[in-house]
C-alpha cells in the first residue's frame, strides 16, 4: 500500500504464485510515479520468493501501464458482469 500524508493512495495485490490480482491508484494520485512504485514492490517481493512470472487480468485501461513496466499480452479476453461485456486482458512478465 503507498501513503501520502498518512492516507492510503493506492494499493497492489499479489499472491504467492505472483498473481496480480488488484492494482489501485487514486486519481488524484495518478501520473506521480505511486504505480509504478507499488508494481515495482511486487515484482521485488515475488522475486524473493522465487517466482519466475507474474501475471494479471488488465482492464483496458491498464493495459499500457502494464506495457510500459515490460508486461505482455498473452491473450485478449472479453468478460460478461452483470450482462456488460467487457474487454481485459491476460498478460504476463518473466522476472530475471
């Protein structure tokens, strides 16, 4: 979790197999480096633990902070919620 000003301002969930499964940031805290540092604490703790690949479910709109940090789409998915269909997307990152 990343704070500011002893307020949460955004978050990464990770389990032990290196699933990604939450990644938040608050909008008033977007484009300040917070993601980017908390994707980086993941990958850092997954590694420790001997995980070999990270992977995640993007939204759309995640999908290039995925990219831009050296992720890959695997494949695109379409998802039915609540009869909305929506589009994601299966990426993954080998650590070194």
């Amino acid at each position: 979790m990343a704070e500011r000003d002893g307020a949460a301002v955004g978050f990464v969930s990770i389990d032990a197999n290196g699933h990604v499964d939450l990644a938040y940031v608050l909008p008033s805290a977007a484009r300040q480096g917070v993601g980017s540092a908390l994707l980086r604490a993941a990958e850092s703790w997954a590694a420790q633990r001997g995980v070999g690949e990270l992977s995640t479910e993007a939204s759309l709109a995640a999908r290039g902070f995925f990219e831009a940090h050296g992720w890959q789409v695997v494949e695109a998915q379409a998802v039915e919620r609540r009869g909305i269909t929506l589009r994601r997307f299966a990426m993954r990152k080998r650590l070194v």
